[in-house]
C-alpha cells in the first residue's frame, strides 16, 4: 500500500513541476514577444527617421 502511494506522490510532484515549467516558459516566451515588439517598434521609428 504505501509503494503505490509513493508512485501516486511522485507521479504527482512530477505534474505540479511540469506545469510549473510550463508556465515560467510561456512567460519568458510573453515577455520575449513584447520585447521584440518594442524593439521592431523602435526599429521601425529609428528607420523612418533616417529616411529622406
């Protein structure tokens, strides 16, 4: 009895960890996509700016 509520445990220590993974990735991929949008942003003024 207590083996499988070890395996029960672990098997979920091991959903919580992959969920948290899983959320820090889709804020660094956010966060990555706002930056890149500032950044084409200001590249886009800097470029309209240079222009004649």
């Amino acid at each position: 009895m207590s083996d499988s509520k070890k395996k029960v445990n672990a098997k979920t220590l091991q959903t919580q960890f992959s969920a948290i993974l899983t959320g820090i990735q889709k804020m660094r991929s956010q966060a990555a996509a706002a930056v890149n949008e500032k950044a084409s942003q200001f590249g886009l003024v800097r470029w309209r700016a240079c222009k004649p």
